[in-house]
C-alpha cells in the first residue's frame, strides 16, 4: 500500500489496489507482474514487497531508487 500511496497519493486512480487484495490476481488495475519501470520512482524498496509472494516478474529498472536490495526479496521462490 506504501507503493500505491507513492503512487497515486491523492487516492483518486487507483482505488482497485486494496490492501486485502491480490496484486498478480490481475485485479489491481495497472498491475501486470510488477512492471514498474520508466516510472520515476523514488526511495527505497520496501521490504513488504516480498509479501507478494507469488511473483513472478519485477521490473524496477530506470527509476530514482535508493538504499539497498531488500534481503527478503532473496526469499520469493518464484521470482526470476
């Protein structure tokens, strides 16, 4: 949710990203396996990510990001 809120902070755009559902469900609309790229994000990854733990694809490519690699991503089995 921290990412949605980075995101759309006014809460207007993505109101389908709700914090009991399944992002890689394909119901949390401008989620496709987390092609996050090109998006000027900024800060650092946050751990939570790894809560997701069916996903498969993570693209954070070409964005400000900073601080280091979560070490929980290194347990998400089915990452590639």
């Amino acid at each position: 949710m921290d990412l949605k809120t980075s995101l759309d902070p006014e809460g207007k755009i993505l109101t389908s990203w709700i914090s009991d559902g399944n992002p890689c469900s394909g119901s949390f609309e401008g989620v496709a396996w987390l092609y996050l790229h090109y998006n000027n994000l900024s800060g650092e990854i946050p751990s939570q990510i790894s809560n997701l733990t069916e996903l498969v694809d993570l693209y954070l490519d070409v964005n400000n990001l900073s601080g280091t690699i979560p070490p929980e991503i290194g347990n998400m089995a089915s990452l590639q």
